[in-house]
C-alpha cells in the first residue's frame, strides 16, 4: 500500500516511525513532514489546510490511505474533502472532529448524555459571560470555545486573572473571531491527569496504554503552559480500575452518544481526564493521538498499526488483535531557549549521532542548505527511553537528551517522576 500521512510535527514522526515498521506498506509520504521524518518518509511541500493540493497529490501518486494527525484539517474537514473525491482516509469526518473543535458541543454533549465532567457554563456575548463570572469564585477555569493551538484554556487563580481571559477571548478576540465567539467557563477541578486515548470505529472502543503529559514548561508544573513537555505510560501508581472507570462511565458512552448524535466517531479519540476526589471527570475530548503521548505510546505497540487503521475503517475493529509490550515507555521534550514565549530558529542540533538507547522524534527540525538539521520549532526533539520500568526509560531517556545540544536547549528534569513518588 502506499500511504500518506498529514503533519509535521513529533506525533507524525512517531506515527511515521510505526507505520514504516508494516510490511504492507510499499510508499510512505508525509506532508508537510520535518526534518526527522524525511529519514523514513518521502517529505511533499504541502501543507495541512492545502486540501485542493492534498487531493491532487494522493490521486496522482496511487494514494491507498491518506492518514490525518492533526486537529485543524480534521475539524476543517480534510476527511470529508477526501472521501467526496474517492479517497480512503483515516480519522474523523468533521462533523465529529465537533467534539475538539468546539468545547460548547463537547460539554453540552456530556451534559445531555450525563457523562462526568466539570460543572460549567457557556456564553456566546461577553457582558453576560462577564455578569455570571462575576457571581463565581476563584480559581475558576476560563476556555474558549474553538481551536486555539492549545492556549484557549486559562485556569485564573484570581478573578482578576479571569476577568482578564475572558476580554482577551471575546473582546480582544485574541484566538480569532471564530475561536473566541463563545467561551466555557467551569469548575475549576484537583487531581491528577490521565491522558487516555482510545482506537474507535462508531460503536466498539478499544483503549490504548494510558499516559501522562506535563503541561507547564518548568520542573514541578511551574511556569506557562506549553502543548507538552514529556510524557510517560504505563502509570503505575494509578490502578486499573481507575483506566476501567473511565472507559465504563466517559469513553465508551461518549462514542455511543456521538453515534447516537448521527456523528459517529471514527479514528483516535483522546480523553484528557482528571482524577477527583469524586471520581473520573472529563477535561477535554481530542480528535486525534495527542502530542506527546503518541511518543510513548506507540512504542509499546506491538501489533501492526495501518491493520488498526484499516480495521477501524472497514467497521471491524471488534475482531483487530491489539497488542502492548510491557515495557515503559519515558519521553523528554527538549526545547528552544524562549519556548513558550518567542524563540529563535535555525540553531544547528549537534550529538545526534551520539543517542545510544532512544528513539528521537523529531518535532521542530529542519535540514538547512548545508545538509545540518537545525531547529525548527518550540518543541524541538522527543526522547523516547523504554526500559523494563519507568526509573530504566527515565535513565536512559536523559543519557540521551544530554548528548545533544544546541545554543540553549531545556527540558524539564522531572518527567515521570509522579510515578516514582
Ligand atoms: P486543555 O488545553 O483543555 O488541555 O487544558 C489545559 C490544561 O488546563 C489541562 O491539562 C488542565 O491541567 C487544565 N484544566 C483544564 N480544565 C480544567 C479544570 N476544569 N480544572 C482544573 N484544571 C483544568
Ligand atoms: N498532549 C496534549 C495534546 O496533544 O493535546
């Protein structure tokens, strides 16, 4: 088969990475790709909105199976746009990517079909939206309502700091018009995070190992939000019946509801969920593998992953056999000097030959006119350890960040570590 996958950054290398692993598959393109993946997949100079030119190129190349990664084309709906001109296509239409491109349907959803998540309201005016937020308290949690490249979400701890969210979303429009024409303000909730994606084709549901991401750029969750500064599976020190809970009382009866709705759900469905004092509660639904979960994730999987794609799109995911390895899996996200804030491009990466135990996933890379990938990005590079445990993966992980450089990378020191405690 020959396939194409859409996205440039570590979640594509590592869904690359995985695919170049079948032995069905005879092609691997990716667009637009980055500087790692060109070393497994043929890179195409089309980008992700680009669907006219997506088309155009999966039909002159024999495309079997175009795979989406990311969040904009899928809510865009480069799904649809393929399957109208005849072309097989991997992940949800539109009409169901809905439940990350617009928080108001994802949570007037879980309202209308009970299904746990923070109490909240949402507004579609700013003066009513600023009268009802007034007659909360803080810390409360301030989301605008569409796509917002992961920084729509504020969590005040001062009314002040939510007073100021809410103006930069509906009047500043800080997200753009669209993204910003209606907020969510809920609850704001404790406990820890679970990231936990699923393989769904409408009605069957089969998790994946679940993980965990650390969000803020500095050791101990300090500092600004970034979209992922590492991440870890499996999660030893949260049980089973945790996972079992989740899957019982939010993923499963979420996929049956978007069925239910006429917007069945085919392809990755992440629950970013959190563990309260009251039991499993949803944050946020995603559309698609998460960045950096898939990092870790995708390396303990054992079983061929275009059959699960295939399987997913043929309605059978029921019968697919799908496989995890036992091992851990710990990934370190080294960054640009500045990240989250601005941060300069084309710092020449050196040690990359020198990486001994781990898989790299390129994030932000590029290979200039001299043949020296350089940066590209904020997010630079993921390490990848696996090991027989978490303190193995972790080790082997940060022997390996250590051997590359560039003029003032960071990571956080602390990945996997809520694990160990
Ligand atoms: P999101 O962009 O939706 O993933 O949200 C970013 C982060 O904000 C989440 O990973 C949580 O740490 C935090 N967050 C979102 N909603 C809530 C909430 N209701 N209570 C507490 N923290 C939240
Ligand atoms: N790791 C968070 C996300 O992919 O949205």
């Amino acid at each position: 088969m020959r396939v194409l996958v859409i996205g440039r950054g570590g979640r594509e290398h590592a869904i690359v990475w995985a695919l170049s692993k079948s032995p069905k598959i005879s092609k691997l393109f990716c667009a637009p790709g980055n500087g790692g993946i060109a070393g497994l997949a043929e890179c195409v100079p089309i980008t992700e909105l680009q669907f006219e030119e997506i088309s155009t190129f999966a039909k002159e190349q024999a495309i079997d199976l175009v795979m989406v990664a990311p969040d904009d084309p899928l809510a865009a709906g480069l799904v649809d746009h393929l399957e109208s001109k005849g072309i097989a296509a991997f992940g949800p239409r539109a009409n169901a990517a809905i439940i990350e491109g617009s928080k108001v349907f994802m949570k007037q959803l879980l309202k209308k079909y009970s299904i746990p998540t923070a109490a909240y309201e949402s507004f579609d005016a700013y003066e009513p939206a600023l009268a009802y937020l007034r007659s909360q308290t803080a810390p409360i949690v301030i989301k605008a309502d569409g796509l917002a490249a992961g920084k729509g979400v504020t969590v005040a701890q001062t009314m002040e700091e939510a007073e100021a969210a809410l103006k930069d979303i509906m009047v500043g429009q800080v997200f753009g018009a669209s993204a910003g024409a209606s907020v969510v303000i809920e609850e704001f909730l404790t406990g820890q995070e679970m990231s936990l994606l699923a393989f769904v084709d409408g009605s069957t549901v089969r998790l994946m190992v679940p993980s965990q991401d650390h969000k803020p750029v500095f050791d101990n969750d300090k500092g600004p939000n970034t979209g992922g500064m590492g991440t870890y599976s499996p999660l030893p020190h949260i049980p089973e019946s945790i996972v079992q809970e989740a899957l019982v009382n939010i993923v499963q009866p979420t996929a049956d509801a978007m069925v239910a709705e006429g917007r069945p759900f085919k392809g990755v469905l992440y629950a970013g969920l959190i563990l309260t004092p009251n039991g499993v509660k949803t944050i946020e639904f995603n559309a698609r593998f998460g960045d950096p979960e898939t990092q870790v994730i995708l390396p303990r999987l054992k079983t061929d992953l275009l059959d699960i794609f295939l399987a997913i799109n043929n309605g059978t995911l029921a019968e697919q056999p799908i496989e995890w390895s036992d091992q851990a899996a710990v990934c370190v996200i080294v960054a640009s000097p500045g990240y989250p804030g601005p941060y300069p491009k084309g710092l020449p990466i050196t040690g990359l030959d020198q990486v001994q135990e781990s898989l790299v996933f390129h994030a932000g890379t590029a290979v200039d006119e001299n043949g020296q990938i350089v940066t590209n990005g904020g997010r630079v590079l993921g390490i990848t350890g696996l090991g027989k445990d978490i303190i193995e993966a972790r080790q082997k992980a940060y022997a390996d960040a250590d051997r590359i450089h560039f003029e003032g990378k960071h990571y956080r020191t602390d990945i996997a570590m809520k694990a160990l405690k």
